[in-house]
C-alpha cells in the first residue's frame, strides 16, 4: 500500500467520498453513493473508490461478494494536513488570518465556552513559545 498523499491534494468528490466513509467507519460503493449530493454512476464511484484506494487513502474486505472500503488514516490526521494546505494556500501560512476570515464571515459561530477554550489554546501557546 501506497502512503497516502496530503487529504487536501484530493479532487472534491474525492473529499465527499472520504467523508462519507469516515462518518460510516466503512461503507461499500452503494452506500458511499447513496450518501453522496451529486453522485456519478455507480461505476464512476468504484472507479473513484479504487483510485482513493491507489492513492493509500482506503483500503477494502470483501463482505461477502463486495467490497467494504474503510480509512488507512486516522480523521485527526487527515484533517490536520487539510487544514495546513486550506492555511497555506488561501491564507499565505497565517493561522491568525485564517481564524479572523472564519469569525469575520459568520461561518464560525463560537460559544461563551468556545471562547474561552481558544482563549485558554493561546495563552498556553504563548507559554510555550509556539
């Protein structure tokens, strides 16, 4: 098995497929079609699962005569190097210009608690020189 390229280099219906496996744990290509906004045929979602599979993202058992597609990464992972590429390419590397264009466009409608556990993050990211 390949190791998996970065989540973010994947094409949007690639993205919505890995999502849908990861919110299902695993899924076959029915299912993962079903769930899908726009999905292409159904050979057209095993054609994409395969290629998800080339590139080290799934990986599948047989279940019978089909197969169940499940992740190779963890989420936390996959998110983590997704967000790296969303901060670099859109946002020039800045973290803090990311999170203000987040709260700036409604998109992040944060808690009384919320805020107080960022405000928490960045206190202790001072201390840590980070």
């Amino acid at each position: 098995m390949k190791t998996p390229n970065e989540y973010g280099n994947l094409t949007r219906r690639e993205r919505e497929m890995m999502d849908i496996v990861y919110q299902s744990g695993s899924a076959s290509a029915l299912e993962v079609r079903q769930r899908m906004s726009s999905p292409p045929s159904y050979s057209g979602v095993r054609r994409l699962l395969k290629i998800l599979e080339e590139k080290g993202h799934l990986q599948h058992r047989m279940d019978g005569t089909r197969h169940t597609f499940f992740p190779t990464t963890p989420r936390e992972r996959v998110r983590g190097s997704a967000i790296k590429q969303l901060v670099g390419t859109f946002f020039e590397g800045s973290v803090s210009q990311t999170v203000v264009a987040l709260l700036e466009d409604g998109a992040a409608s944060l808690t009384e608690r919320e805020l107080d556990e960022l405000a928490a993050m960045i206190e202790t990211a001072k201390r840590e020189g980070r």
